[in-house]
C-alpha cells in the first residue's frame, strides 16, 4: 500500500502521519479479503474556519478536514472516497479511517456475492453440459395457422402491418404473385423479403 500524505496551509506531523498509517495497516486484512493487493491512498490535510452559526460567540475555532482517496489497482478497480471535519484533528482522522473501513467492508462484501454468483452460473452451465443432447427438452414448438386472405401491394400491406401492430406480415404481391413477408426494423423502418414462391 502506497501512501501519499498531502497538506493544504498545514504540515502533517510525524504523530499525524503513525496514526493514519496504524489505521490503514489494519484495514489492509479486509482489503486482501477483496483480493486487493495493489492499493494507492492519498490522504489530504486542509483547514478551514468554522461558520458563525455553528458556534456561540464571537470564536469560529479551525476546523480541520481529512479526505482520503484509496485507488484500487486490481481486478475490481475502483476509488473508495471519504472524509470528516472536527476541531480536533485526531478525532477527523479516526472518523475518516471508519467510514473508510465501513466503505471497504461493503466492497469486500459485493465481491464475494459477485464471485458466489459467478460460481454459481458456472455450475449451472458445467452441469447442463453434462445432460446429453437427447435427453435435453427441447422447447415445444406451437404451430399457427397463417391466413392470407386476399394479394395485395406492398403500399396496402405496409398500412395492414402499422394498423395491426404485429412484427412481420406475409402476403401474396398483387404484381408478381409470390409471396413476400414485410416486417419492422430497429430504428421504425421496414424491410420486405422476396421469397420468389409462386402462389398457385
């Protein structure tokens, strides 16, 4: 785990820097559990000053910000993001690195389900490799009667297929007299199949 330790207006102190790097030595187990081993952290210091509303009196103590980005390397990728503001800056600190743990326990958890659902599409396609072909059911097959009542042109069977709603329309052309199936296109065009079938 690399860290990189940035600070805005304030300096980060040997004290500061132990103390993050003792949090996120612990973190680092829940992050092998996410099979995490390739991990950057940045974690910035800022200061800024308390709004007038949030405190009585005249006083708007320092306020200091922790964020932290920890960039995920591996196969899962990803930034885990977070950050805390207190007037005591160990106690930005400690929240930060909980929220973090929490975030990171939540990725580890979506993994393993991910993994567990993975396994089990694998095992569900290994055994249905399994089962010979002949004894697979095949799906039933429902047969349909198709009516052509009457030829017409293509113009009268592109208004019956608008009208009806239906995908594709078979119908004997009034000009030729073979049968040609005009049916819907991605987009709301349409397309036409000459079959060259003579209608007798």
């Amino acid at each position: 785990m690399n860290v990189e330790f940035i600070g805005k207006g304030i300096e980060w102190t040997d004290a500061m820097k132990s103390f993050v790097e003792g949090k996120l030595e612990r973190l680092s187990r829940f992050l092998k559990e996410a099979e995490e081993d390739q991990v950057e952290v940045v974690v910035t210091l800022s200061t800024t000053r308390a709004k007038q509303k949030d405190f009585a009196g005249d006083s708007r103590p320092t306020l200091y910000r922790i964020d932290i980005d920890m960039y995920l390397k591996t196969w899962g990728g990803g930034t885990v993001h977070a950050w805390e503001e207190d007037v005591d800056i160990f106690s930005a600190l400690d929240k930060v690195m909980d929220e973090v743990e929490r975030q990171i326990i939540k990725l580890k958890q979506r993994r393993h389900e991910i993994r567990r659902r993975g396994a089990k599409i694998k095992e569900e396609v290994l055994s249905a490799e399994l089962i010979p072909s002949e004894e697979r059911e095949l799906p039933p097959v429902i047969e349909e009667e198709l009516i052509i009542e009457k030829p017409m042109s293509l113009e009268d069977a592109l208004f019956e297929l608008r009208e009806s709603g239906v995908y594709f329309l078979p119908f004997v052309d009034t000009e030729t007299g073979t049968l040609r199936i005009l049916y819907r296109k991605r987009g709301g065009n349409f397309g036409v199949i000459n079959t060259r079938c003579k209608i007798m």
